[in-house]
C-alpha cells in the first residue's frame, strides 16, 4: 500500500502501536489513539473541545507523517488551509488533519482497499 507521504517507519509504527486498525469505527479508533475531541463543560460554562487519552506514542507518529501528507496530498494541504484561514491555530488544524488521516487509514484497512488521492 503505497501512500505518499507515509513511509516504512510510519506504517510499520501504525501496526505495532494499533493492532485494531481496520476492527473498529472511526470514532472508536479516534478515541483509542487519543484524537477524539472531548467537551470541557460545566454547568452553564462551554469550554473548548480537547483531545485527551489515549496512545501518546501513536499520535506522535502521526503528527510527523501528517505534516508530510500535508505537504504532498493536496486534499490534506486544502483542509489545513481552510482550517488555518478559519482562525485555527496550527496545531488544532494538524490535530484535525491527524483525525481525519487515522480515519482513512481504518477504512482503508477495514475494506482492504488502495488509497485514493481526492482532488483539493
């Protein structure tokens, strides 16, 4: 599986850090590699969303390659962009760039299917 921006050492950490790729759902495998947002609320107070939990060791993996993807699949780079020309800050945007990266991935492994470059 030939991903650009996604090497050896990024697929070889991704199958040892999380085993259950492709076995749960995406708001499963957001959770269990710590970027799923959790609400900071009280009472009458909303506060920001915030990741928490979780696999520190694959998010970090990901946070590298995600910079790479960023930088070469150019549906990655359209959606930082937004998200930066939004107000968000650069790691919030590549936070939710990692999310949505691990989410492709699980699919990808759940339906043994090739990675497809959507145009930006």
């Amino acid at each position: 599986m030939a991903i650009d921006g996604i090497g050896d050492v990024t697929a070889a950490s991704l199958l040892a850090y999380l085993p259950e790729l492709g076995q749960l759902d995406r708001r499963q495998i957001a959770a269990l590699a710590g970027l799923a947002p959790y609400n900071v609320d009280s009472g009458q107070k909303r506060g920001k969303r915030r990741i928490r939990g979780g696999r520190m060791a694959i998010r970090n993996v990901l946070y590298m390659a995600c910079w790479s993807v960023i930088r070469k699949q150019p549906d990655f780079k359209a959606r930082y962009d937004r998200l930066r020309s939004n107000g968000k800050c650069a790691k919030l945007a590549v936070t939710a760039c990692m999310r949505v990266l691990l989410t492709r991935l699980n699919a990808m492994a759940r339906d043994r299917t090739e990675w497809i470059v959507i145009p930006g």
